[in-house]
C-alpha cells in the first residue's frame, strides 16, 4: 500500500535552501510550478520537500531526515571534494547499528545524515 515518503522541513528563505541543495547536493527542483512558500527537490529516488517558515530558529530546528545510499563511500568524497561541511560529530564512520554514514546540517540545521549498510 505505502510506496513513498516525502518529508517536509523548515526552511527560512527558499532562495537560500535552493541554492544548498541544488548548487551543492545537485538536487534538482520538482515539480512545474513555483509555489509561494514551498520547494520540492529531488536527487535520484529521494525526494524532500520543504515549507517556509521564516521564524525559524535555527538553533532550535530539529528537523533531520535519513538518507539511504548505495555508495557512501562515493557520496562522501564528493562532499569532501566540494568542500562542504560535514557535521562536526559526523564524519563517515561505521555505526554499531550495521550503518556505514556521515551527516551534515544544511542551512536552517535540518540534520541531514545518509547511511549504507554493511
């Protein structure tokens, strides 16, 4: 029955999540209309969609998704290449829980972590 999930996070200005995801994680914007005060993006089969919230206290966002891949290894030489921040505490490690991951924040500090099992 369920085939899909599309979670949705906070983001101050939509100029600013655009130019992160698309610019630096190559998401590439969904959808054929610009709606005012929301953004979908997507990179392969993930999907992630964003609604603004301009209060937003950056410091008190707890937003996070997980992000399964095929390739962490890959994926995060290409962030090192980019030289995009990786969450101080999560540099790619293997995790006791059989995850292979790392994490980053993106600019409203929705915790973004991918991960591969091993």
């Amino acid at each position: 029955m369920l085939t899909d999930i599309n979670p949705k996070l906070p983001m101050r200005n939509k100029d600013v999540t655009r130019e992160y995801y698309i610019n630096k994680l190559d998401f590439e914007e969904f959808g054929s209309a610009d709606f005012d005060g929301y953004l979908m993006v997507q990179k392969d089969k993930v999907q992630l969609h964003f609604f603004e919230f301009k209060g937003l206290d950056p410091k008190e966002n707890y937003g996070q998704v997980y992000i399964r891949t095929d390739d962490i290894d890959a994926l995060y030489q290409i962030v090192l290449r980019k030289k995009l921040s990786v969450h101080p505490a999560g540099q790619l490690q293997i995790k006791p829980w059989g995850q292979k991951e790392f994490s980053m924040l993106d600019p409203d500090n929705n915790l973004l972590t991918f991960g591969q099992s091993i």
